[in-house]
C-alpha cells in the first residue's frame, strides 16, 4: 500500500525544557513574586501613620564647639550689647559660665558667690538647641577685674568681706572698701549666719544676703 502524505502538516509538541533550565525559571518567578510582596507592603493606606521607635540616631563621635544647653555651665560668652556663645580660647571670649538656671535671679537659685554679673538668656526660634529657653546665667570674667570679689564694690550679690552704705530708708548699697572718697564705706559685712541671733554682739547692721545663710553681720566703720 502506497502511502501518502496530506497537504496539511500535523503541529509538532514543543521539545520539552532540560531541567536545570526549568527550575532557573522557577526560582526567577518566586523572587519576584517576593520583591512585589515587600514592596506593596510598604505602601501604607492614606491617612496611615508610621511611628519609627528606633529612637534617635546617635551623632558622631567628637568634640563640639558648643554645649547641649545655650551657655550653659563652662561656655564662654562674648562682650558687647549683642551676647553670643563663643569658643573659651577664642579672642571674642569674656566670660565663663558659672551655673545657670531656670526662672529669673530674685526667684531662682543663688549665683556662686564668684559671680562678676548676670545675663539674662532666652533662647527662642526654630534653632534652640535646648528647653531651657529661659533664666539667667551667673557670668565670671576671664580676666579682671572682678567686681563680684569681696570687696571690690560690684557685682549681683553681697558677699562676706563686701562694703556698704545705708540708708534712712533701711536699704543698703554696696561700694568698693578701699573708697576713700566722701561716700567712704560704713559697714563691713564681717560673717553670714542663718539667724541674727547667730550674729557678734558688735553686730551694728544685718545685712540681708542669699543662699543658706541669708543675715549678714555688719560691722560699723568710716574706712580701711
């Protein structure tokens, strides 16, 4: 029997893959299927907040030109009617920093007896570096004079060794103890105690002072 062939050609089945090729493409089709999960998981719902809980990032290591609080205790400020917070061994610095405190000098904390003067320090805007936006700050120079030294006539507070004149009206003023002039010094404040019981029986005015011994004990005089 003769055979023949039809005009139409039969479809041939597609060679099969080899395996290895096969499981290529098998693993190709899960990593991608696994990058598409990761990135519609991130893709929050609008109106959805994310809240990251790592905590803040810590800063490099190394030293900073200025403290975490705006002239805060060991910074050095400038002089002038502009204060500004400075490098201690710029040129520009003036003064150190002693202590510094919240609220206001007649309310808060004493300053060191040390204290040449007092700033007044509000740190406001977008840039402040800290939440003690406002106080004062208990200044000392870099180099003399230093009025807030016993004696020297100057200063925010009265210390033991300092000089004053009073008044009729009960109030004192401090002045400088070698002031030789007409307002020559009247009263020397020789100690400080808690009580004025506690003061010398020569005692001829109580001062008023601050911290834990807040009565000082005077002692009349016209110089030294």
């Amino acid at each position: 029997m003769d055979e023949r062939v039809s005009s139409g050609a039969r479809s041939r089945r597609p060679a099969p893959l080899p395996a290895r090729v096969a499981l290529a493409a098998r693993v190709v089709l899960a990593v991608a299927a696994v990058v598409v999960a990761l990135l519609l998981a991130a893709c929050e719902a609008p109106g959805r907040t994310v809240t990251d809980d790592r905590g803040p990032v810590p800063a490099p290591p190394g030293p900073s030109p200025y403290g975490v609080v705006f002239l805060g205790p060991g910074d050095c400020s400038s002089r002038g009617p502009v204060i500004r917070e400075v490098f201690c061994r710029s040129e520009k610095a003036a003064a150190t920093v002693l202590a510094r405190h919240l609220g206001t000098p007649s309310s808060g904390p004493p300053c060191p007896d040390a204290t040449d003067f007092v700033l007044h320090v509000s740190e406001t805007g977008a840039g402040a570096r800290s939440r003690l936006t406002t106080g004062y700050a208990c200044m000392r120079n870099l180099e003399p004079p230093h009025p807030g030294d016993p004696g020297q006539g100057g200063g925010p507070l009265t210390v033991v060794g300092d000089c004053v004149t009073a008044s009729r009206a009960g109030e004192v003023t401090e002045t400088a103890c070698a002031d030789a002039g007409g307002r020559a010094p009247r009263y020397r404040v020789e100690s400080a105690v808690r009580r004025r019981a506690q003061c010398p029986d020569d005692t001829d005015l109580f001062v008023s002072l601050r911290g834990e011994k807040p009565v000082g004990c005077a002692r009349r005089s016209t110089g030294w």
